[in-house]
C-alpha cells in the first residue's frame, strides 16, 4: 500500500517537474513564440530572431496584414527574443559557420559594422527598398549599407530629445520650457538639487547618448571624414569636460545600470530620484512600458545645446532587419520586411505599436495619427511628442556607424566614461589613453 | 581471422585504450592543433582565413586590456586558492568529528551551492551586491550607518562580491574532496598519537595534513585550473563580458570578447595558446614542487 502511494507520488512529480518544462519555452537562453497571423495551412514558417520584445509585437501587427494581402504567400513567424549580448553573438557565429541562422534577424547599429566586415553574411535588399526610396529618410537606408549595397531596414529615426519629470520640476519651481541651454539646465539643476534633494539628470557610464548628442551638436564625430578613430578631439573634451561640471555641481549623477536604458534605471526614474533623460526618442516605449507610475508627469523637450543655433537633436541607435543568406525563401523574407519597416501602413503601425518616429516622415505630419487621443504614448506623455519632432525635425544630426564604431564604443563605454565619472581622472587624459587604446585595438 | 585478434594478449590492451586515445585526439589533440594554426592567421567573417604569421602575438604582448585580463585571472586564482584550500580542509575536518552536532544537515548545506546552476547564482549575487541603498548587501551596511558602496564598480569591492560567489558555490565541493581524504587516514594512527600525547593540533598537523597531501595536491591543481579558465561567474556578475574599467574581465572572457564578440577568431586563438602555457607552467611547476613526479618508493 505504501508503495503504491510512493509511486502515484513520483509519478504526480515527474508529470507536474515535465509539465513545468513544457509551459516555458523550449530555449534555455530566449523566448520563442510562433506568431501565426491568420496564416493558412500552407503557409511558409520564417525564424526571426531580436532583443527587443516589443519589436515582435509590431510585426505580429504586420503580418496579420501581409497574410490578408497575400493569400498565396502566406508566412508564420517563429520569433526569439534573446539579450542584446547573446542575440549578437548567436548571429555572428551562425552567419560565420553557415548554420543556424535565422530567417531575419534585427541587428543593432552599433553592432551592424561587424556583420558588414569581409564579404557580409546578409542578402542585399536594395530591390525591394527601391520602391520606398522616395518616402522614407535616405540617411536611414545608408547607416545600414555598404558599397552601395542595403543590407538592413531601419526602424526609425531615433530623434533624440529630453525627458523631463515635470512633478519635481514645479516641486522646485523650474520651467523646463526656458531650458535652452547647457548653462540654462545647469542652472536648474542646482535649484532642483537645493530644493529637493534629486538629481536633474544623469551621467552615463554605460553608453554614449550623451557623448553623441554633445558631438553631433558640434557637427563633430568618434571618426573622422575616413572613418579612423578620433576620440580626443577639442569638441570631445567641450563635451566631457561640460558633463563633468554638471556632475561636480549635483546637476547630474551616476545611476544605477549605467545609463537610462537599463532595468535598475528604471527603477530610479521611477522612484523619481532623477529629473531628466536625454534618449532618443524609443525611450518613450521604455516610459509606457517599464515606468508606469510616471505617466502624466513626463514632457518631452527639444535637447539643451552648448551655444544657441546649435542642431537640438541628433538620430540615436536604431536597428536594421536583415534576411541572412541561409534564409529559406530569401524573397519571401525580403518581400515581407520591406512591407513590414518601409510601407507607410508599416510607419504607421511602428508608431502605433513601438512609440518610434518612423522614418517615412511623411507620417510625422498626419495629425489623426500622430495625435491619436487613444494611442497609449499621447496619453502618457504631458505634452505630443510629434509637436517636438516636427519643430526640431530640420535638427536632427547623425551620427556616423563606422568598422570602428563598436571598438570605439566599448572603449568608451567599459574603460572612459567610468574613469571620468566615477574616478574623477582629468578628462584629457581619459580620452587621450581610450585613443591610443583604441588605435591599438584597431591595429 | 578477427577473433585471433581480439583474442591476442598483444592487441587486446590497444583496444581497451583505443576508445580514451579517440576522444583524446579528436576533444583535444585537433582542436588544439587547430587553434595553434588559428592564431597564425586573421579569420574574418565570411572570408578564406590569412596566414599573418606571428602578428597576432606581437599585437598580444602589446595589449595592455589582456594584461588586465591575466592580472586579473591571477588574482582571482590566488584569492580563492588561500580561501577554497584551507577553510574546506578545516570544515572537513570539523565535519568529520564524530563529536559535532548535525553533521549530516551542515554537510549538504554545504555542498547544495554547487548544484545551483552558475546563472542563477550570480544573477542572485549581482542584485545582492548591487549599488542602490535598497540592495541586500547596502541594506545590511545601512544598518551600521554605512553609506551604500558601489560593489560592482570597483576592483577591490568587484572582487569581494566574486569571491564570495566562488566560495559560497564551492566550498562544499572542495569539502567532500578532502572528506573522502580524510577516510582514508587510519583512526589507529590518531589512536597512537593520542596514547603517546599528542594535542589535539599535533594530530592535526603531524597526521592530518601530511596524509591528506595528495588530496590538497589534487585540490590545488584543479584550483589552479578553474581559478585561471573562471568566465561565467564574472559574466553573470557584471551582467555581460564588459564590467566597468574591465575589472571583472578574465582570460577566458577577452577570448570570448575577441573571438566571439569582435569575430576576431585568429587573436581569440592566439589569447587561448596563451592560457594553456600560463595553465600548463604554473600547474607543472607547482606539480614537481610538492613531488609529484618523483617515483613513489
């Protein structure tokens, strides 16, 4: 009698211990889902691989509407959503070896020179961007190309603009409208701080925002007209040595995770512990989705730039989705993309959906879309951001994705920023040694 | 015809070996192999690899990122070395005490850290040590008035959280090592010992020590081993292969950034040649210092 008991116990165990296995997904290191779209029977099954979650979601949207449209090449995706780091380097071994690619894939612009290095692993997609050339931001197609060639379809803009927590601006009595310059947001800053004990903003350990945004402001670059490092110049140190004012007068200070874009600084912007974000403007996804207790309160401003007539906006990060070589149906994959990223249903919904600025600007001047009383980011931010876009949308400065770029990146982001920042180290010299460490990395 | 084969007392001892020489040769003889030829040249993605001779390790004695890398191995070898060898040994010890109350139960609560998987450990010990007020490690030094540190910012304070990730996962291993040691050590030589005097710590260390030599020496070498080829639990600790300043970057870890990461295959092979020398000196020396090779009378 025990036994029996013994036994329908281990048997209840095994069946829940396989059941718990099977709810979860299959991938020890992503989440895959298949979306089907109303996809019929014979309907082709594409892999499609990214970091971001949301990013599944507007092509979900999309496919619904590439399967209504075309019965006879009907797609089911299978999407995995991976960390940033792994999502990468799975690609770059799996492109590299010619064996479990995906169909499509995103890939992020700071890592997109790598797959452009040597002959690139992904399908030219120049015919079918061709139709779309006239309505959407050429700049965008060229960050993601090479020798002529466009390997990947960008998802937006990136404008990057100010995010200000307007509940602790008037707890200290500053009107984030008469910011205009650094000098201005100093200010500010040291009355937020007196009054209330937070932060205006942050100083970035972990990513180069700010550094880009000084830069492009300078009409300067981390390379030059060549493409060849130049981290040490007079407008870089303008930019560090500005930053580091700030931050020795309690204007700005580190955050947790390193830079707005994480989970821990999430948490921080959350609690209301810091005023101001300067993130392009895919941030907002990141407020709706992760900040929630901070809707209502947040304004979206053009950026502060050192000396008046200065560009107040510069494109930040982005993402390109390529077909890799290996895919099954490199045209069916192609085809759909392009209907998915170019389209203008596609910038419409990439706005619905993600909180991005498309890049058929077009859409930044339909006013049923842009001020949609129902869309979730109108309602959760004080003030429209397409009322923002559209006034700095002369402004917005790029910043060059060279074969440098991700050396320059990780330099700066692992070795320099902390230094300066956390360290104190005079800001010459920390930008001096990450030039000759980068040069010698590049070497 | 076979069977006077199989049969043949001079073949039959080949065929019991073949199977361990196989995996050998191809787990480890060709892909060493392979890579030593792979640090010889530049492998760019989706080209034919370049023969650049010696280049790779002339662009490897000049970087000072893989030196940090090797110092920072180093230091994270030895620091677990002077914790993972004698606290084991004592606890072992203490353990093996037929006097000590709930043996059984500090036994497996000790060894438990070791079947929890690395990920989650360090993902549990990142948030433990993370820089807000509100984390465990903060909250606890809030206590005594302490203002919150920033663990996983500094060197010093990087490795007090990754040592102690090291220790909590494998102190209990190391114990069962030296506790199966510890079987082996007759209970009449302690008896002997005692009917001739000797305390307590003299049976410790005139007995206990010098017959669990091969124990520590076996300890010691995979030590060595897993001190200098540690990657993931710094991986998971800074969350990713680029912690601030690179302190938290290992050997293995600027392989993995600049094989994997930059794509750099042929460099990444050249860091891996590397390691194996720094791996192989270190543990010889050490091996033929404590008389391991010497033929046993």
């Amino acid at each position: 009698m025990k036994n029996k008991w013994f036994l329908s116990l281990m048997v209840i165990s095994l069946v829940v211990f396989l059941a718990g296995c099977g709810s979860k997904s299959s991938e020890s290191s992503g989440e895959s889902s298949v979306l089907n779209g109303g996809a019929g029977e014979s309907a082709t099954e594409l892999s499609y691989w990214t970091f971001v979650e949301l990013h599944g979601q507007h092509f979900e949207k999309m496919l619904e509407k590439w399967n209504a449209a075309n019965p006879d090449r009907q797609i089911k995706l299978n999407v995995t959503v991976m960390p940033y780091d792994d999502m990468h380097n799975k690609l770059s071994i799996a492109v590299q070896t010619g064996v479990g690619a995906p169909d499509i894939s995103d890939i992020e612009l700071g890592k997109f020179p790598d797959f452009l290095a040597g002959t690139p692993q992904l399908e030219p997609l120049n015919d079918v961007a061709e139709p779309f050339k006239d309505t959407v931001v050429q700049s965008q197609l060229d960050l993601y190309s090479k020798e002529g060639n466009i390997y990947g379809l960008s998802t937006h803009v990136g404008a990057t603009v100010a995010f200000y927590n307007t509940e602790i601006l008037e707890e200290a009595g500053v009107d984030y409208k008469s910011i205009v310059t650094w000098e201005d947001f100093k200010q500010a800053g040291i009355k937020v701080y007196e009054k209330t004990g937070k932060y205006m903003g942050t100083a970035d350990t972990s990513a180069s925002w700010q550094a880009s945004l000084l830069l492009a402001q300078q009409e300067s670059d981390f390379t030059d007209a060549d493409g060849k490092p130049q981290v040490n110049t007079p407008e870089m140190a303008r930019a560090m040595t500005m930053l580091k004012d700030l931050q020795d007068n309690n204007v700005i200070a580190t955050i947790a995770g390193g830079q707005p874009d994480t989970e821990e600084a999430y948490g921080e912007f959350n609690s209301g512990n810091y005023v101001t974000a300067f993130m392009p403007l895919w941030q907002m996804s990141r407020y709706t989705n992760y900040m929630k207790d901070l809707s209502g309160k947040i304004a979206i401003a053009p950026l502060p730039v050192l000396e008046k007539g200065m560009h107040r906006s510069y494109g930040g990060g982005g993402t390109g989705t390529v077909v890799t070589k290996t895919a099954k149906d490199v045209q069916l994959a192609k085809d759909f993309i392009a209907y998915a990223k170019l389209s203008l249903d596609a910038n419409i919904e990439i706005w619905n959906t993600l909180g991005f600025d498309p890049i058929n600007m077009s859409v930044w001047d339909m006013k049923e879309v842009t001020h949609n009383p129902d869309n979730q980011f109108v309602k959760y931010f004080v003030n429209n951001p397409f009322d923002v876009l559209n006034e700095i949308k002369e402004e917005i400065n790029l910043i060059r994705s060279t074969s440098a770029s991700p050396t320059i990146n990780n330099v700066l982001c692992t070795v320099t920023f902390n230094e300066i920042f956390e360290d104190g180290k005079d800001v010459q010299q920390a930008l001096d040694d990450a030039q000759a460490q980068i040069e010698q990395e590049l070497k | 015809m076979i069977k006077k084969v199989l049969y043949s007392q001079k073949v039959a001892p080949y065929v019991f070996v073949l199977p361990f020489v196989l995996v050998f040769v191809i787990f480890w003889v060709y892909p060493l192999l392979s890579s030593f030829g792979m640090s010889f040249q530049k492998v760019t993605l989706g080209q034919e690899a370049q023969w650049i001779g010696a280049d790779n390790y002339t662009k490897l004695m000049g970087d000072t990122i893989f030196f940090k890398a090797v110092r920072n191995s180093a230091a994270y070898m030895i620091l677990t070395l002077a914790i993972l060898i004698p606290f084991p040994m004592l606890f072992a010890v203490l353990l093996n005490n037929k006097a000590v109350w709930g043996r059984e139960f500090f036994k497996s609560s000790f060894f438990f850290p070791a079947l929890t998987s690395v990920v989650v450990a360090g993902t549990i010990f990142r948030l433990m040590f993370g820089e807000m007020e509100g984390s465990l490690i903060n909250s606890v030094l809030g206590l005594f008035g302490i203002e919150p540190v920033k663990f996983l910012k500094g060197q010093v304070t990087g490795y007090i959280a990754l040592v102690a990730l090291a220790s909590w996962r494998w102190m209990g291993v190391n114990m069962l090592y030296f506790m199966s040691g510890l079987k082996n050590i007759p209970d009449d030589y302690y008896e002997a010992a005692s009917i001739d005097g000797a305390s307590a710590f003299q049976r410790f260390t005139k007995i206990t020590i010098p017959l669990l030599k091969p124990t520590t020496i076996y300890v010691l070498t995979i030590s060595i081993y897993a001190g200098l080829a540690m990657f993931i639990e710094s991986m998971m600790l800074w969350n990713g292969n680029n912690s601030p300043k690179n302190i938290g970057l290992t050997i293995v870890g600027y392989l993995y950034r600049q094989g994997i990461e930059k794509n750099n295959l042929g460099y990444a092979a050249a860091v891996g040649i590397v390691l194996l020398l720094i791996t192989m000196i270190i543990n010889l020396t050490q091996l033929a210092i404590s008389g391991m090779f010497k033929k046993e009378d």
